[in-house]
C-alpha cells in the first residue's frame, strides 16, 4: 500500500507586524526639494512647475562653488551641436573629394578614378568614427559627473 497523502504546500512567512498596526503608523514625509541633494532644477514630481526648470539652470549656472553641474543637461545639445559640426565636414570634404576627383579626370584620369573612390570610402567611415568618437566622449562625460553626484550623496548619507 502506498502513501496517498497529498504535498503540503508551502506557507508564506508572517510579516513583522499586522496590516492594521503598519497602516496606524505616521506616513514618512513629503518630499521637499529643498532638502534634495540632486539640485538639478528638473521637478522630480509630476505636478511642479514646470518654471522651476529655468531657474535651477540659471542658478547652477552661476554657482561659482560648482555644487551642482550642468553638464547632464546640456550633454544633449553638445551631442546634436557636435552631430551637426561633423555633418557640416562630411559635406565639406565630401563635395571637395568628387570635385577635385572630377577636375583630376581632365588631366590625370587615374589620379582622379583613384581621388574618387578614396573620397566615396574615406570620408563616410571617417564621417562616422567622427560620430562614435563625439558619442563616447560625451556619455564619459555624462558618467564622471553621475559618479560625483552618486559619491557626494554617499558621503552626505555617511554624516549621518
């Protein structure tokens, strides 16, 4: 005869305290952004005003004890001011290739076949490396000050 008795399952650990104790107890508080280590001027809440985004910039902009960096929020506008800096020398160097290369044809045809070519090859992966240089410039940038901000934050947490 076998053992039929069916598997137990298994049973939830009991909380520290019941439901109706942890719902009498004080709500933790508000957040207040003046107490917020992270003074980027962006509202963290979706109901602040949008108004405070300016001033928080203007204000860190002017902070001559550099306690809060701009860096993260214009790293945007220097990747597309960089973009558009490199599109402007591929279209430079790219046009100047094929227009050297077709004036070199007249007389020189293997200089200009060969000016051509490297021009078709060079200038879009040269254009490109450009593009991933600018990129990984940008994020370790981006990175060094997130690590200031995080390490500033660890050490404030630490005093107390």
């Amino acid at each position: 005869m076998s053992d039929t008795t069916p598997p137990t399952t298994p049973v939830p650990p009991v909380p520290a305290q019941p439901a109706a104790e942890a719902a009498r107890q004080p709500t933790p508080a508000a957040y207040d952004a003046a107490t917020d280590p992270d003074d980027t001027g962006v509202p963290s809440a979706l109901e602040a005003d949008p108004a405070d985004i300016g001033r928080g910039f203007f204000r860190a902009l002017f902070d001559l004890s550099f306690r809060t960096f701009i860096t993260r929020r214009l790293a945007s506008v220097f990747y597309l001011v960089g973009l558009i800096a490199i599109a402007i020398g591929f279209i430079v160097y790219f046009v100047q290739g094929i227009v050297g290369g077709i004036a070199a044809l007249w007389y020189n045809p293997g200089a200009g076949i060969s000016l051509l070519i490297v021009t078709i090859i060079i200038v879009p992966l040269v254009t490109f490396l450009a593009i991933v240089v600018l990129r990984f410039l940008i994020e370790a940038i981006v990175a060094l000050i997130a690590i200031a901000e995080n390490t500033e934050r660890t050490a404030e947490n630490t005093r107390r």
